[in-house]
C-alpha cells in the first residue's frame, strides 16, 4: 500500500504578489540609502576640491583644464543621484499607492478600489514598483561611472601638475 503524499499546498495569489511588492519596496528603500551615502562623499570630494583650489595655484592650462573636467564630471555624478532620490509622482491616471489612496475622494470611494479584485491592483503595484526601482538602479550606476572618472580624472591632474 502506498502512503498517501502530502496535501498540495493552497496557494494564495494576494500573498505572493504581496511579498513581491514588499521586495520590491525594500530594494527601493536600499538604492535610496545607497543613493544618499554617495551624495555624502560627493559632497565632501566637492569641499576637498574647493578647498585645494582655494589654496593652490595650477601651474599649467593642462593641470586647469583636468581638474575643472573632474569638477564637471563630479556635478554630473551628483546631479544623476539627485535624480535617484527626486520622488517620482506618477500622473493622475497612473497612481498607485498612497498617491492613488489620496487622489480618492472619499473613504467609501477608497474601499471599492481597494477591494475590487485585489490580486490584480497589487500585481500592478508590484509592477511599478519594480520598474521605478531598476530605473533608480541605472541611474545609480550612472552616477558611480561618473563618480569613478571623476576620481581617475581628478587622481592624473596630480601628476600633470608635477610634471608642469
């Protein structure tokens, strides 16, 4: 006689589709976090930066142009990472979230949305919230390109200026 196997689990589409937006939220949280600790060091690289030019005078146009081509670079990094963390506010029709929660008139009106075939709006959710997290990911890798040139820019004015 054959055992019988294991039940087969019940599966519950509103708890996947929530834990796939949950995730999705979490890595929105992080490149924020990640966003904001690049900000950190770009600011301080900016007051090292002026800093140094405040105290030095640059021997050559070579050295002057590499520097002001870093600095250029660095305000590029700085403005993509700005754009990481610039809330994204979705035009009316395309709201989700609280952005939709307070575009409902009333709380009655809420309730219907929220309840009218749940699975499908958190689907949606987690679609979007996907999506605005990998472009906030492009960006942030964007910006850490830039943010390497500007170093590897800004480490070969160092010689340029003892050879000048």
């Amino acid at each position: 006689m054959i055992a019988p196997g294991p039940a087969p689990a019940v599966v519950d589409p509103v708890a996947i589709v929530k834990g796939e937006a949950d995730a999705a939220r979490a890595e929105l949280a992080r490149v924020d976090a990640k966003a904001a600790a690049l900000m950190g060091w770009s600011g301080t690289a900016f007051a090292i930066l002026a800093a140094a030019a405040g105290l030095v005078t640059l021997p050559s146009i070579w050295t002057t142009a590499t520097v002001v081509l870093g600095a250029a670079l660095l305000a590029a990094a700085v403005a993509v990472l700005l754009c990481v963390v610039r809330p994204a506010l979705a035009p009316k029709k395309g709201r989700y979230g609280f952005l939709a929660h307070a575009a409902t008139g009333d709380p009655q009106q809420l309730l219907a949305a929220l309840l009218t075939d749940p699975t499908a709006r958190l689907a949606d959710e987690a679609l979007r919230l996907a999506t605005l997290t990998a472009a906030k990911y492009r960006r942030l890798r964007l910006a850490v390109d830039l943010l390497l040139v500007a170093l590897a820019v800004l480490a070969a004015a160092l010689p340029i200026g003892a050879w000048t």
